[in-house]
C-alpha cells in the first residue's frame, strides 16, 4: 500500500516513565533499550511504523533531567531541539495528579511551540480508573491537549489507540524511511546499546550510569552466518572494573550471554561476543570521549 501521509512525533517526559517501552510496543520489536533505571535512554532514537497509508516516525528521548555532567547537557538539549520541528508531542506522565518540573517544562515547551500535543497518562495498569480522572482533570487545565490518552505500554493497551489518534496529525506526504526498516540506528548502535542495557539491568546503584560501550570489532563471517563482536566497556573507576567484572570473571560472563542472546535475536543470526573492561575516568566530562562513544552534538543527529 502507497504511503500517502508521513510525520515525526516526539515522544517526552521525565525520565523512567516508559518512553521506551512505548517505543518498542509501537514498532512491535526491540529497538529502545529499557531498565527501570533513570536516563537509560541518552541518544535520540528513531523509530518508524508504517499502518495502511501512514508512516509514523517517533522520537524516543532521553528523560529531562537536572544535569551534573556533560553527557547530561548533551542528553537535555536533545529533548529540548527534538520538540522542535515535529508534526506532533506526546508527552508522557505517570498516572499522578500532580506536575511536576519536568512536566511544567515540557508543557511550557509545547505551548511556545504550539505544536499538536496529545498527554499520554501511562503506567494505567498500576492504578484504579478513577484516579485518573484527578490526573486528567489537573493536565488538563495546564495546557490544552489535543487529546488525553490513557494506556499501558508495558502490556500493549491502548498503543493502537494512540497511532489512530496520532494519525490525525500527520500531513500529506511520501514516506521519510523505506518500508522495511524500524529504526534509523546502525545495527552496530542497537548492539552496544544491548550491551549497555544489560550493565544496567545486573550492576547497583551508580556503577551503570558510569559505564560506556564501544565495538571494536563487527564481522559478519559469510562462510558459517556467524557474527563476530568486540565489545569494550568503559568505567570511572578501577574499583567499578572490578565490580562488573565480578568474582572469577562471573558478572562479566553473565552480563555478555544475556547481551548475546538479545543480539543474535535482533540480528537474526549467531553471534560471537567477547567483551573487555577498562578505565576512563569522567569520562562523562570528556567532550572527545563523549564524541567516541556516538553522543555528538545534535545538529547532525
């Protein structure tokens, strides 16, 4: 079927609210990475899902935040450039009723911009049906949305819903990304964010926030379809090596084999993975550093 309208949605919020998930749910696969830790997501991702004559094109952010470190500045303006320019926000809150700071922004945002803006109250399947009305009443006198939308990403209801109510906004126009692709990240991005998620899932507290992935090495062997990765982690400091690589290399091994089972999956092929640790502290200040592990700045992202 000819696509005959086409649009970019940004999908908003604080972090931890299910942006991600959402994402995932709304193009059928994994494409985002999600933990029930804070700023998982740091780049920008582009997730695209055809439906009859529409293309979709959604904008997974990171969550806003207060800042501390350059990679947090760089996260944040993300956000912030990724309302700009689209057909449509969604902007994301939990089924609380009350705003807070990042929504106050966020909402701000959308108002200077005034750009079509649907709230999508997710997480329903964790309160009562009357609760929400309390949310939706106190958004609602915030900002006029143009529509208010309840549902659970986590379990699929009302996704549909939302791509029939988003669809309203799209304008008239060909496709933006061929049909058969998901997402505009380098198979090689999707990857080492795999790897990243899975430090996130295993490790405590600050560790994984401090960590960074880099392949060194992505060789897709033609004689036996098996696929060759090199991995290095990067962590702040010489005692958090030793945590991730764990008691006899443990932690390591366990963080590679659940990384390798999510990759051969999204890859559709067998993967051999060998992963390294190594030091590089604050590297998160670190401007050529932050650069190396794909967070440029975002005029050309």
């Amino acid at each position: 079927m000819e696509i005959k309208q086409s649009g970019m949605i940004a999908l908003v919020g604080r972090p931890n609210v299910g942006k991600s998930t959402l994402t995932n749910a709304l193009v059928g696969e994994k494409i985002a990475i999600v933990t029930n830790k804070p700023q998982t997501t740091r780049n920008r991702i582009c997730a695209v899902v055809n439906r009859g004559e529409r293309q979709y094109v959604f904008l997974d952010t990171p969550g806003l935040h207060r800042s501390r470190t350059r990679l947090g500045d760089y996260m944040v303006k993300v956000v912030k450039e990724s309302v700009a320019d689209v057909d449509a926000v969604c902007l994301l809150v939990e089924p609380i009723p009350h705003i807070g700071g990042p929504e106050a922004e966020l909402i701000a945002r959308i108002k200077a911009l005034n750009v079509p803006s649907v709230l999508v109250i997710n997480k329903i399947d964790t309160v009562e049906k009357e609760e929400l009305l309390a949310v939706m009443q106190i958004y609602g006198q915030a900002h006029e949305f143009n529509a208010i939308l309840p549902l659970s990403a986590k379990n699929g209801e009302g996704v549909e819903e939302l791509l029939d109510v988003l669809g309203e906004f799209l304008p008239e126009g060909p496709q933006l990304f061929p049909e058969d692709m998901v997402t505009d990240q380098p198979e090689r991005q999707v990857c080492a964010e795999i790897i990243r998620e899975k430090l996130l899932l295993c490790l405590d507290k600050e560790i994984p926030h401090g960590t960074a992935v880099e392949l060194t090495r992505f060789v897709e062997r033609e004689r036996d379809e098996v696929i060759e990765v090199d991995a290095t982690i990067y962590c702040e400091k010489e005692s958090h090596k030793g945590i991730i690589i764990g008691k006899g290399g443990a932690m390591l091994k366990k963080i590679s084999t659940l990384a390798r089972q999510d990759i051969e999956r999204f890859m559709g092929a067998k993967v051999y993975l060998q992963t390294w640790v190594k030091v590089k502290e604050n590297w998160r200040d670190n401007v050529n550093l932050l650069r190396n592990f794909g967070y440029q700045n975002t005029e050309h992202s």
